[in-house]
C-alpha cells in the first residue's frame, strides 16, 4: 500500500478530507465497476427499445450535447492523466483514477453512440451513475480544496487547476443528468404519442 498511496500516507483523515489515496481509489473503482454494469444494461435496453420501435437514426441536439459532454470530461481526465504520471510519479493512485475517469467517459459517450443508432433509446440506465458521479465530484472539490489549503501533498499550480477541473467536470457531470433526464421525459412522450394514435 506504501508503493500505491506514496506521499498521501496511510491516514484516513488528511486536513480534514478523507486521505486522497483511499477515497480515490475506492470511489473510481466503486464508479468504474458501477459504470461498466449499468453501461451493460443500457446497451441491453437500447437493443430491446430499437426492436420495439422506429428505426430512426443519427444523433439528435440532446444526444450530440450529451456526446459533447462526455467528450469534455474524457478530455479533461486523459489531460490529468498524462499531467500526474509525468509530474507526480509519487502518487500512482491519482494517474490511475484520472486513467479510469477517461475510461468511464468513453463507456459513457459509446452507450450514447449506440442509443442514438438504436432509434434515439431513452438512457435512463445512466441516471444512477450520473448521481453518482456528482456526488463524488462535488466531494472532489471540497476535498482538493481542503488538501490545497491544509497540506502540501501536490503541487499548489496543480491543485488550483485540478479544484477547477473538478468544479468543471461536476458541472458537466450536472449538464449529462439534466440531458438525460430530458431525452427520457421526451421519449416518454413519443411512446405515448405512439399508443394514442
């Protein structure tokens, strides 16, 4: 554990935020494993709602911004991937959780991909990880900026930058909900439409 936690230490508690080390490992791999069986279900979906429904395809407004989105997170994770491996070799812990970000992105962005060609299927099977994830990164503020303000474990150039990058990866990470919870609401209403008729 001395090899994986490097600097960050074995304490639980490190200036009032729980130790860097643990939280991001145990929260990356909770939402890694998460995002990779709820990614199975929504494919799953889409597969069964194309069968069931009309075969339009091409990504719509909604799905293209949620593409975007994803794309931005993914870009904003591989950036600190490459950053921290190069800069703080001392702490795999956190180059490997910006590495499994970047990963849980694409998983995210490719379940879009394959709705959008499943006849614009409803993602509601993302809704749990989307929570989640907000969660977390609305924790990742708070706790990087404990850590920058109370320790010297990083870099206090990179801690500012990644108190940003979290603030905008909770903001877009916010953005993918409210586009998925509209795309559900809209073909919610286009079934409906469909029974009616």
């Amino acid at each position: 554990m001395d090899a994986w936690c490097g600097e960050a230490g074995q304490a639980l508690w490190v200036s009032k935020a729980i130790n860097p080390c643990y939280y991001e490992t145990v929260s990356t791999g909770v939402l890694l494993i998460f995002g990779a069986a709820l990614a199975i279900m929504q494919n799953t979906s889409s597969k069964s709602w194309h069968s069931n429904h009309s075969s339009k395809t091409g990504a719509t407004g909604r799905e293209t911004a949620f593409l975007l989105s994803c794309s931005c997170l993914f870009l904003i994770h591989a950036t600190y991937t490459v950053i921290s491996w190069v800069a703080l070799p001392e702490l795999p812990f956190h180059t490997a959780q910006h590495a499994a970000l970047a990963l849980l992105w694409l998983i995210v962005a490719n379940c879009c991909l394959k709705a959008s060609k499943c006849g614009h299927a409803p993602m509601r099977w993302l809704r749990p990880l989307l929570v989640l994830a907000i969660i977390l990164y609305f924790y990742s503020v708070y706790s990087n900026m404990m850590l920058y303000l109370g320790t010297k474990l990083f870099p206090a150039s990179y801690m500012k930058s990644l108190i940003w990058a979290c603030m905008m990866a909770f903001a877009f990470s916010s953005l993918l909900l409210v586009l998925e919870v509209q795309q559900v609401s809209e073909a919610a209403a286009s079934c409906t439409a469909v029974v009616q008729q």
